[in-house]
C-alpha cells in the first residue's frame, strides 16, 4: 500500500528546502551587491512624440482639387484649382508666393502656369522644403482602353494627394508654429511629358520645378533639405529608397525611413533601392542644388513602373486610400517636427 501521507510529507520537505535554497542564494547575492537595489528587468521601450495628422482633412483636400475636374494648364478647373491652393496657403502660412510662368511643352502648347508657395518663419536660415505637383495629365495615355487615351486624367493620386497632405501639413503647422522655416511649394506643368512610348529627353516633364530651380522664388533662397510627395494616397502604397534621392541625399533618405520605421510604417516604406525617376526632386538637386527626395510609390509588377491606375482614367478619387495618406502625412510632419 502506497503511504498517500508520507509522500505528501515528503513533497512538501522538498518543495520547502528548494523556496529556503533560493532565498539564501538570493540573500547572499544581494549581500554582494552591497544592498544595492536590484535592476529591475523591462521591456526595452523606445518614446516618440507624434505630431496630430488628420487624414479626414487631408482626404479632403484632395477631393476638393479633384471635383474642380482634371487641372490642365489653360483650362478653367486649372485656374480656379490655383486660386483655391493660394486661398488655402493664406489662410495657414506666414506668407505667400505665387509665381506666374509662361513655357511650352514638348508638342508645341503654349502654357501658362503658376508655382505657388506658402511658408513659414521665413526670417529662419535654416529650413525644410516641402513640395508635390499640383496641375493633372492631359492624356491618360497610359489607360487599358485606347478610346481614353487622349483624355484629362483627374490625377487623384498623381498630382493631389501630395498637395492634400501638405495642406494638412500646413494646417496643422499653423497650431505648431515651428521654430524651423518651413516653404511649402506646388509646382505646376509637371505632367504635361512626352507620351508613353515616346524617348524624347526627359526634361519636357517638370517644367514648373525646372522654372523655379531657376528662378527661385527669393533671391539666393537655400534650404537645408527638401522633401518631394508624389502618389502617395494608394491603398496599400510602397515606398522605396529611388535612386536620384539616394544619389543626391542619402541622409534624408535614411532620416525619413528610420522615422517611418519608429512610427511603425515599415509596410509602407521599404528599405530597398528602386529605379530612378525623371520628378521635380532631380531639377531642385541639380539646379537649385537643395538636396532632396521623392517619396514616390513605385511598382514593378505592372509594366509602367507605377501603381495600376497611372496615368489613366483610374487615377480618380475612387481609388484614393485615407491611411496611406496619413501614414505619409504623419512621417513627414514628424520629420519636420524633429
Ligand atoms: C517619367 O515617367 C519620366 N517620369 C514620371 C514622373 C511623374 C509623372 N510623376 C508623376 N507623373
Ligand atoms: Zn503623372
């Protein structure tokens, strides 16, 4: 017969002399600490301050430029779209530039064009350029179906979800009041380039950036870095390191990225090279020698080199995703805000 009592017994001798072993050895530690405190053991933690970003309102600057209908040079939605950005820019910045332009593109069209700037602390030397292009294709030359293929494109996501966070961003800098100089710039007449297919050089895209690089709109104006925002409301939307930027200004490219990656947005900003692209951050490195980047959404699954909807009748509000444009908004607000 099993004796139940004397095994308990023996078990709880057991368990006891194991507890009094432990806490002699923890005694005779502590001892040789001299008394010390003992660390407490954490989860490592890292804190970031970040600043508010409302996607709501930043959605809803797109739409704003898009109902007023694809933004072609020349045409009313254009002008009015202008006016509509200067009113906005006044209503949160220091001040306010608006630089008119007459250029003609690669088919002979005559053009006339504004680049529009609106900026904070402007007695500030040291400053952070932020920039998107505001005016839409005129040809949706790269869509499925050739009958759509001379037609406007709305430009949703190429062209107003840069200006739609960027007037966030103004908005919410306007509550900040930063220290820094912030220039906030939409550039006009870049998507008016040759058409798809086509190997003419490449300068006849951003012809607005191409303008102010040389012809700043202040004498001798310098900024310490300029970030460029173009397509950057897909759902879903990927971020690489694009080579011009990683050419010219690597470090910007690395503060942003790791910014992004503390924010927690390594789905969308990925930490890998991609191709180059002819965009308005090439003609602000090159001419106005400000180093900056593009965070651009880049895919090469689709042929173009671009998210599915580029440049054709797609790239309408419809296809226009309110987290993508707050994790970008919150990046570079945080960027600015550092
Ligand atoms: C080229 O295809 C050479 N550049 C594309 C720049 C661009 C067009 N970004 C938006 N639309
Ligand atoms: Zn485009």
């Amino acid at each position: 017969m099993l004796n139940l009592r004397h095994l308990c017994a023996k078990n709880f001798f057991m368990k006891n002399t194991v507890i009094l072993f432990v806490a002699l050895l923890s005694l005779i530690i502590s001892c040789n600490e001299n008394n010390k405190p003992k660390p407490v053991k954490q989860e490592e933690t890292i804190s970031i301050s970040v600043p508010l970003f409302n996607s709501d309102s930043a959605y809803f600057f797109v739409k704003m430029q898009t109902d007023f209908g694809p933004r072609v040079p020349n045409t009313e939605a254009h002008n009015k779209c202008a006016q509509f950005l200067q009113t906005q820019l006044e209503k949160y910045c220091d001040k306010v530039f608006v630089q008119p332009f007459v250029t003609h593109t690669f088919d002979g069209t005559k053009i006339n064009c504004k680049n529009i700037i609106g900026s904070f602390a402007l007695e500030n030397p040291k400053r952070i350029l932020l920039a998107s292009h505001w005016d839409s294709r005129p040809f949706a030359d790269s869509d499925p179906n050739p009958a759509n293929r001379d037609k406007p494109i709305d430009g949703a996501n190429d062209g107003a979800s840069g200006v739609g966070v960027l007037l966030e961003i103004a908005r919410q800098l306007k509550e900040i009041n930063p220290e820094i100089g912030v220039d906030i710039i939409f550039f006009d007449a870049e998507d008016w380039g040759t058409r798809s297919g086509n190997n003419e050089s490449g300068d006849w895209w951003c012809l607005g950036s191409q303008h102010w690089a040389k012809n700043p709109h202040i004498a001798n104006y310098k900024a310490d870095f300029g970030i460029l925002l173009d397509m950057v409301g897909a759902p879903n939307a990927k971020f690489y390191q694009e080579e011009i930027s990683m050419h010219f200004a690597s470090q910007i490219v690395a503060k942003v990225w790791s910014k992004a990656y503390q924010l927690g947005y390594k789905d969308y900003f990925i930490n890998t090279g991609s191709n180059a692209i002819t965009d308005d951050h090439l003609y602000v490195n090159r001419i106005a020698k400000i180093p900056m980047i593009n965070i651009i959404h880049q895919d090469n699954t689709t042929g173009t080199g671009f998210v599915s909807t580029w440049h054709t009748l797609q790239d309408n509000i419809s296809n226009i995703d309110k987290h993508t444009l707050f994790v970008v908004g919150t990046t570079v607000l945080s960027v600015v805000n550092d």
